[in-house]
C-alpha cells in the first residue's frame, strides 16, 4: 500500500493495470473480487444483457431520437455524465424493469422527457429502533415511486457513508409522508438495525414516464 498526492491536484480513481488508487490518497494491489451471488444482482445481469440485445432491432429513426436524447448521473468524483444512445436506451429500460420486475418488455422504444419536476423532499427525517425503521418527510408532489438506499450497521463516527454502503431495498410509497420499510431492509441486508449503529437512508424518487431518477436525498440516524 502507498499513498500518493498529485502536484496539479488531480483527482484519479480506479484500477490501473494491476494497482487500484482510491479517493483518498492511497492506492493498493488489485485484487480479483469474490462477488457474492444475488437475485437482484443476477436481475440486474440479465437486464443489461436483454437490453443491448434489443437495441440494434430499433429502427433508424429511434435509434436516432436515443442520440438526440440525454440525462445525467455523476461518476465517483460527482462529476456530470451524460448518458445517450444506446446507453440511454439500456438504462431507462432496466430503470423501469427494477421498478416493475420485470426484465424481459421493452418499455421504450423511443425515450420521453419528464413528466413533472420532482425534487421536492422536505424535512426527511428516520426514526429507527432494534424492531421499526420509519421514514418521514414533508412533500408536495405525490410520490409513489421512491427508490429506497439503506446502508447497513455502520460505526456512529461515520460522516460521509461510501458509495457500496448503500443497499438498495425497493420502491416506496411516499404520498402519505411516511413509510415503514423494516420489512424491506431486513429481507434485502439479511439484518436489523442494532441499538448504537447509525443507518443512512437514501431517497431518489423516479419518474416512470421517462424511466429516470431525480435528486438524492439523504439522512442518517442513530439506532434507538
């Protein structure tokens, strides 16, 4: 292990060659992982897989509208990226296919924009004990389709949870303003929540009009 710092302040992650550098600072030996299996990952697999397959049975004029099309996510750093053509057209479809599970209907042959603005979570808030994990949260928009990010049991002394902290669990129902998702947490993490740990809980509400995620919103409580 050795750690690094660059003279221009560069940012660099990931693997090179047979050396992994990391955001902070230091890089390590590579070493090939031991992914364990799960339905959701194998689901996942095959979404992607059954999707680019799928693309080249579009006409010219679809493919074309795909590439005139684009949204954006953000790589580890937060930088923008933007997602079009054929990748927009794999993405939008699995989005949509995690949401109803089912991965094997094209959803869109040709992409639609938003239906209506959606970042509008106001004071999220989590309550949670060894036995109820409830969200609460004011809103103005109704909110049926909530993807739910839980991280497991971390240390209270965590601040900034890593990406591959969180887990995701389901889509929730937030019209009411509030959810219990106990249920949905223990069935994906295999776990509880254990008095002293902090959980972080994640919201991104989806649109599936377009088969695309709006803002993260994020809050972390201490296990009662």
């Amino acid at each position: 292990m050795a750690k690094y710092i660059f003279s221009d302040n560069g940012k660099k992650s990931g693997k090179a060659d047979a050396t992994v550098f990391m955001r902070n600072g230091v890089s390590r030996d590579w070493i090939y992982p031991n992914n364990t299996y799960s339905d959701l990952k194998q689901f996942q697999i095959e979404c992607i897989s059954f999707y680019s397959s799928q693309w080249q049975f579009l006409t010219q004029d679809e493919m074309i509208l795909w590439q005139n099309y684009s949204y954006t996510h953000h790589d580890s750093f937060y930088n923008n990226i933007v997602v079009k053509g054929a990748q927009a057209f794999i993405g939008t479809n699995s989005n949509m296919a995690l949401k109803f599970l089912n991965n094997s209907t094209i959803y869109f042959t040709s992409p639609n924009q938003r239906s209506r603005p959606f970042e509008n979570i106001t004071n999220l808030s989590t309550s949670i004990d060894s036995v109820n994990y409830l969200i609460t949260c004011d809103t103005s928009l109704v909110l049926r389709d909530v993807a739910l990010y839980t991280s497991d049991n971390l240390s209270p002394g965590v601040f900034k949870p890593r990406r591959c902290d969180f887990y995701f669990c389901t889509f929730i129902d937030l019209n009411s303003g509030s959810a219990d998702v106990t249920s949905a947490m223990s069935t994906r993490l295999g776990t509880s929540p254990i008095s002293g740990s902090k959980i972080f809980t994640r919201l991104i509400p989806f649109d599936r009009v377009s088969g695309t995620y709006a803002t993260a919103f994020q809050v972390s409580s201490i296990v009662a």
